[in-house]
C-alpha cells in the first residue's frame, strides 16, 4: 500500500450553496442539523468506530453530540452556531476529526487593549495598547477566579485540548480575545503583579485591530522566517521550516536546502551547530522534515532508523463507502494533474480497500507488526555529529511532530522551545461539506496500530524558552550558552 507524504488528503468535492440562516429559530435548526450530520457521518466513517485499542470511541461520539446539541438548543445567531459546534469538537478531542467552519464567525472580535501569552505555567501580558497593563506583567485572576480556570472554562471548553502544554502555549491567550461566544462570561475586572507588585484593571472590550492580530500571531510563534539555509554566524546553520503545506517557491527553497546539505557535507559536519527552526509550522506533509533528516544524517542511516522505530507499526484504512469514494477521487484529481505514478499506487489502496469492504472488513490492514531486520543491525558511527537544535513550537502537530519523531532518532539532537502539541493516531483526513454550506466534516481514513509515539503524547524540551518574546536572537542568545556548556 502507498505511504502517503501527507498528513491530510484533499477534500473532494465542494460546499453545499445555502441560503444564510436569518432567524434564531434557524441558526437552532441549522446547528442541530450540522451536529447530527457530523456525529452520523463520523461514526459510519471515522477508524475509531471499529478501532479495539479505542472501545470508548463511540460513546464519546456520543458525548460530543449530545454537548453540542444541548448547546444548539440555545442557539440564537452565526457566533452562537460557531460556539456549538466547537463544543462538539472539544469533547470529541480529537485535533484530526469534528467539523471545520468554511467561514469565520460573523461575530466582530473583540479584545480589551492587549495581548496574552502563556510561558511556563503562567499567563503574561505579551503586548498592550498605551494606557493598558505593562508587557510582561503577570495576569493573576480575573472576576476573583485563577487564570488558569478562566482559560479552561472560556477556552478549551470550546478549543483545544488543556492537558497538551502545547495548547496552552498556543491556546491559553484566547481567554483575552472575544469572539462572540454566548455561552462564556468575559472578564472584566483582572489582577495582575508586575516586578512584584500586585494592580487590578477594569478591563475596556473594543474591536479588534491588525496589530492586535499581528501582536496574537506573533505571541506564539515568534519571528517566523522564510523558508531556507542561512548561516547566522561563521559555523552555525539555521534552517528554517514554518511551513509544511508549502507552495511553489516553498518547494523551491526545500529543495534547494537539502541539496545544499548534500552538496557540500564535509562542511555541516565541522559546524558548530545545525538549527531547524519550526515556528510557525502546523503541520501538512512529513516529507520535507524526512528529505531534511536523509540530506543531513544520511539516507541509509535515516531510513535504517525509521525501519527500526516503526519496524511494529501498522497502517488500518477503514473501508468505509465514504472514504473509498473519496480515494477514488483522489485518483482523478492525480490524473489531471499529470501525476499517473502516484494515482497507480493510490487507486490500487482504492481497489484494496473496496475489496475489504466487500469482505464485510472493517479495515484494509496494511505493513506487518513483526520486529524488522534493521533494529537488530549494529549502528554505524555517524557521519554527521555535530549538534542539532530543534526549535518547538507550542502549536507543532501532525507532520510537524513527524518531523520531531526524524530528528530525534539522533543523539546530537536537543529540542529548544516549548513542549508540542500532540495527535491521536488517525489520520489522513478527507473534508466532506454539510448541507448548510457553513461547515465540513473532518474524517480521518486510517489509523496506526503500534506507532512508536502514543495517541495523546507530546514532547518536551530539552531546553525551554519562556521568554516573552521568541526571537531569533533570544533564540540565539540561549543556544549559544548551551554550546559553551
């Protein structure tokens, strides 16, 4: 069966033209019927249905529906309609499944002068408009509640996932952004401790402006730069990698890096250091972090690892009429582009899977859980030594932690950053629009079975950074002391 690049299969198919809801009483019908639709579609399609290592699947679904039901009752307008099925989403808990809106809420956001961030276990100001609370002061409780409960009750009940550090890196300051949600209370009155004295401000709710988004954006990602080798300083490389559903000129500047390593290896291997820069980077295909990985560590070595860590996994494609439609479609859309090779191997998974659905299988099982040859070959010294730091990013999921699972096969290899986020194990998901035309379902369309990195775990930095800023040159500042150390 083909190992697809991606994380994400394209969606086939395109959003069902309708008329907006006017009324409450059709914001509650809509929200109700997108709910049901999502939870039906899910169950017939999702792997987790007939997944044995995941039996409470089908009663969480369940749990996920009637959330976001309950809240669909009450449903009065686009933010309201927003807000329930996000709920669906959050008890769902899974980053790679639930439904995906096909436009923002019509709910004008809102903020109260700056901008959050979280560091640590702690929220801080990251940015405020003048008049406001200092950058840097901390925000100790609101209304007379912990922050840490305000983010879990108006954010992760509606986004994210609270027990992944990651989210709260990434998610956390969202408690200060108001996007119209009715079933959440606002802060307005915030205590807050700023070189160790404590202050309180009532807090003034305004619509929100480009620098607010560019102050939100840049609160956790940092400085993100543009795809490509640099050398920061004599002896020290920084590959930046923000984007892994790159465009053209992306591709360009990947390829370009990776033949840049393989050109020219004798000089990464007298580096001082390699850094491989993730800010930005949400995920999409795991194959530019791999064609990094072989261009730098070696092909053979590469892939004689990955054959030994992954020598017990297996890939199950659930057969399900839906998701063999779609990779039907999939192998047209490879045809018209030209790509005859791949739409081979993608309509021979298609066929196999048709076949196993004909058997009354619930799943085309694909690889072998037995131990692989490689994990038993002694490890040769390797060519590339010299340090390498990963720069995490709170948000890094899906092939974004592929890349962490490459890279960190290597001893020479230290996170620096924040802890990730984290994924289930299914995957490759297909988009399939609602009849409302205001949403679509996201359905993964197969699952791994052994994957060395469990459902739900993260990573952790071997170096943390809770500088406000994320920087490059903070960035710098704190390798630099590590290669002295």
């Amino acid at each position: 069966m083909p190992r697809l690049a991606t994380a994400c299969l394209l969606a086939a198919g395109a959003a069902v033209a309708a008329e907006t809801p006017q009324t409450a009483a059709q914001w509650q019908d809509v929200a109700a019927a997108d709910i049901e639709a999502a939870y039906q579609l899910t169950l017939e399609n999702h792997p987790g249905t007939y997944d044995p290592a995941n039996p409470d699947f089908v009663s969480r679904l369940g749990d996920a529906r009637k959330a976001g039901l309950q809240l669909a009752a009450q449903v009065r307008d686009g933010a309201g309609y927003h807000a329930a099925l996000s709920r669906f989403n959050t008890v769902l808990h899974d980053g790679h499944a639930g439904v995906g809106f096909l436009a923002p809420s019509p709910a004008p956001w809102r903020w109260p002068g700056f901008v959050a961030a979280w560091r640590g276990d702690s929220m801080y100001v990251y940015a405020t408009v003048p008049g406001g609370p200092a950058a840097g002061s901390r925000i100790e409780s609101c209304d007379g509640l912990p922050i840490a409960w305000l983010v879990e009750s108006n954010v992760f009940a509606f986004q994210g996932r609270s027990e992944e550090p990651g989210n709260w890196w990434s998610e956390a300051a969202d408690a200060f952004v108001d996007k119209g949600n009715p079933f959440i209370q606002l802060p307005q009155v915030c205590s807050f401790t700023l070189e160790g004295k404590p202050f309180s401000m009532t807090l003034a709710w305004s619509v929100y402006t480009d620098e607010m988004l560019r102050w939100r954006q840049q609160s956790y990602t940092g400085d993100v730069l543009p795809v490509g080798l640099s050398e920061t300083r004599p002896g020290l490389y920084w590959a930046a990698m923000p984007e892994f559903q790159p465009d053209e000129a992306q591709r360009t500047a990947y390829r370009a890096m990776s033949s840049k390593l393989r050109a020219q290896p004798q000089r990464y291997q007298q580096a001082d250091a390699v850094v491989i820069d993730l800010r930005g980077n949400h995920g999409g295909s795991s194959q530019w972090s791999l064609d990094f990985a072989s261009a730098l560590w070696g092909d053979e070595e590469v892939a004689r690892r990955d054959a030994a860590r992954t020598s017990g996994q297996q890939v199950w494609w659930r057969a399900s009429a839906g998701n063999v439609a779609h990779v039907r479609w999939l192998v047209g859309m490879l045809k018209e582009q030209g790509n005859a090779q791949l739409a081979a191997s993608i309509n021979a998974l298609a066929d196999a899977m048709q076949q196993a659905m004909e058997r009354n299988d619930k799943f085309l099982v694909s690889g072998t859980r037995a131990p692989d040859a490689a994990s038993h070959t002694a490890a040769a010294p390797l060519a590339f030594n010299r340090p390498v730091y990963v720069i995490v990013p709170g948000q890094c999921v899906s092939a974004c932690l592929d890349a962490l699972d490459y890279f960190t096969m290597f001893p020479n290899t230290k996170l620096i950053g924040a802890p990730s986020s984290a994924d289930s194990t299914y995957m490759e998901v297909r988009y399939q629009p609602l009849n409302s035309g205001l949403a679509r379902v996201v359905i993964p369309t197969k699952v791994y079975v052994g994957r060395p990195r469990a459902a739900g775990q993260f990573y952790t930095p071997h170096i943390t950074v809770n500088d406000l800023e994320w920087s490059t040159a903070n960035f710098l500042k704190a390798i630099e002391s590590d290669l002295k150390r």
